[in-house]
C-alpha cells in the first residue's frame, strides 16, 4: 500500500515547484535584483579576477539605478556595432594625439593642457550623470581616499605624462611606448597578485624589448629625446596602476561615476598646483596655425581645446563603455590598439612625423607583444 501523502494546511502553498523555479532562475546565470534580470557580472574595462573573495554578490551585481541609467537590461549583442565603436574611439583618439601637439606648440604647457582636459571633462560629464544617474554618485567616506588616488596617480599623471611625451617625440612612437602598459599590468598579476598567466607573456616581453629597441634605435644611442623616452616610459607605468586601479574599483562602482571622480580629483589637484585664475584664458581667443601640411590654416585654440575635451576624451570613452555591451573587454582592448597605427598615420599625413623602416619594423613588433599581453590573463 502506498504512503499516503500529509495533508496539506488550509491557506498554505507550494513552496517546491517556486523553489526550482528560483534555481532555474539562477542557473541561468541571472539575478533578480526587483527589477529587470540582471547579468551577475558586469565587465567593463576589465573584470575583477574569481579569486577576489571580498567582492559580495551585491558588489558584483549593478543596482538598479546603475542599471537603468546604463541600459544594462537584457538586450541584444550586436558584434559587429561594438568593434565599429571601438574603431570610432580609437580613431578620435589618435586625431586627438596630433591635435594635442598642435595646442602644445602653440602656447599651453602640457601642465595646462592636462589641467584643461581634466576640468573640461568633467564640466562636460558632471551634468549629464546628475540628471540621468544621479544615484549612481553616492560615495562612501571611505572611499574617498582611493577616489583620490585614482584621479589623481592616474587620470591626472597619465594624461600630463602622455602630453609631454608627444611633445618631445613622435606621437606613434610614444604611444607604442604607453600602450607596454597591458604588458605591465600581465607582469604583475603574476608575480605581486599570483595569478595565473599563460607562458606566452615571456614571448611578449621578448617581442616588446626587441620592438623598443628598434623603435628608439637603441644603435645610435638613442636617437630620440631621452626625457621624451623617459616621459612615454613613465606613462606606460601611470596607465598600468590606472588600469589595476580601475579593474578593482568597477566590482562596486559603474564606469561613468568612476571616470567622473577620477576627473573631479584631477581637476582638483591641478587646481592646487596651478590655481585657475593663472591658467592662461586669454591664449584661448588667439587663432594658432595647425602646423605642418595645414600650416596656412589657422583655428581658434579655444576650438582645438574643446575637440580635445569632448572628442577627444568623453566621446571616445562612451563609445568604449557602449562596445562593452556587444563584445568582451578582451576584444575592445586588441581592436583599440588601432590608436598607435592610426595616430602614426594622422601624424604623418598632417605634421609630416615620418619613420623609419626599422621604426616601423619595431612598431609592429611591439604591437605583436602588447597582442600577446593582451590575452596572457
């Protein structure tokens, strides 16, 4: 005779067949957070690692205001949309190399462009996360101190760090030079974080120091400007701890509040160092020559700051964050290593920067290490 079943209570329900659905729910890699479903992990520049034990479910799971403001809702990938993004920032990027050197040589100091850049970015981007993710801005006391850190040894320093490197050097090669910081970054995750790396970052590391060496033409004593040298160097390691920096930050915060408090710490900092009232304003009304090949055409250097404010540095960056949506951080950072080509191409076409075969030879061979770098993690 079979076991007759317990009576079920008047008023009670089910809870079984909600508990499987529950766990189908989270099998499928979703979580309910009462609004739309949610990917558990949202990657942005780059993911924080599984060995991370302090980040909590809610860190790695956007809130909905992060979510709404963002549109990170369940939607369609679009690959080939998310590499023409990345196309587009890379591009913008590169022209933005040259015109930064025209503003250089026409008489900002790179301390005052990189102040420009800072403050202009975040005037242009403060506004538009006030009105559409205002919650998105809530900070903790606590992380104040790392907010500051990262606008200040990061945003701040790799962007006055790239300036004076361009205008002491080529602009491709000084961007081949700064993007070793991939490579830095693979260096170390294996030997300060344990992590583990594939064997090719040896390959990487071999390609990159035979590529330099061709590249600054090491048999003639360094050909180029050393503190040029020095300057790109510097940068590649600025933009290695500002990659660390951002990687551990995103598993609690969007990529729009971070860029927006690393800009407002390095507005702040350059305020101090060189306060506002003597930043040169009236240089902004003189029209400037744009040099080289465009030498009889003159703009106003207020218009060539402004394109270096907003296309040179909040377009390319919401471009970057919008390709995250349709293709994996890994892919954006290959596709975006275009900036080197393309800005040694702009430079050339425009300012007349041309380099030697051996140049290109080594260039291209650091661009086969940073590949590499790319996809050691």
């Amino acid at each position: 005779m079979a076991p007759s079943r317990p009576k079920r209570a008047p008023g009670a329900t089910a809870t079984a067949p909600v508990r499987k659905r529950v766990d189908a729910e989270n099998r499928d890699g979703r979580i309910r957070t009462g609004g739309p479903l949610l990917p558990k992990q949202v990657r942005y520049q780059a993911a924080p690692r599984p060995e991370n034990r302090q980040c909590t479910s809610e860190a790695r799971v956007p809130s909905p205001a992060v979510a709404q403001a963002l549109d990170l809702g369940v939607h369609e990938r679009r690959p080939l949309l998310g590499y023409v993004m990345v196309w587009t920032a890379a591009t913008l990027f590169a022209v933005n190399g040259t015109v930064s050197k025209v503003i250089l040589e026409s008489g900002l100091s790179s301390f005052q462009l990189a102040q420009a850049r800072a403050t202009g970015a975040l005037i242009g981007l403060a506004p538009a996360l006030l009105l559409f993710a205002r919650r998105t801005l809530r900070v903790r006391l606590r992380e104040l101190p790392f907010l500051a850190l990262f606008g200040i040894g990061g945003v701040a320093a790799v962007q006055l760090l790239y300036f004076l490197a361009i205008q002491r050097l080529p602009i491709g090669i000084a961007l081949l030079i700064q993007y070793l910081a991939p490579l830095l970054v693979a260096l170390w995750a294996r030997y300060v974080m344990r992590e583990a790396v594939r064997n090719r970052i040896w390959a990487a590391l071999a390609l990159a120091l035979a590529g330099l060496a061709l590249v600054v033409q090491i048999w003639n004593g360094l050909a180029l400007d050393r503190w040029g040298i020095a300057a790109a160097l510097l940068a590649a390691l600025t933009l290695a701890f500002y990659i660390l920096l951002g990687e551990h930050a995103v598993a609690r915060r969007d990529p729009f509040s971070l860029s927006l408090y690393g800009f407002l710490f390095a507005a702040l900092f350059w305020a101090v160092v060189q306060p506002v009232w003597r930043f040169p304003g009236r240089l902004l009304g003189d029209d400037v020559s744009l040099l080289g090949n465009l030498a009889a055409s003159e703009l106003p250097l207020w218009s060539l700051t402004a394109w270096v404010v907003l296309l040179g540095t909040l377009a390319p960056f919401v471009l970057i964050v919008a390709a995250l949506r349709h293709i994996s951080a890994t892919k954006v950072g290959i596709v975006a290593m275009l900036e080197p080509v393309a800005a040694t191409l702009v430079a050339y076409v425009w300012l007349d920067q041309a380099l030697t075969a051996p140049q290109l030879l080594g260039g291209a061979v650091v661009l086969a290490a940073i590949l590499l770098a790319q996809t050691a993690r």
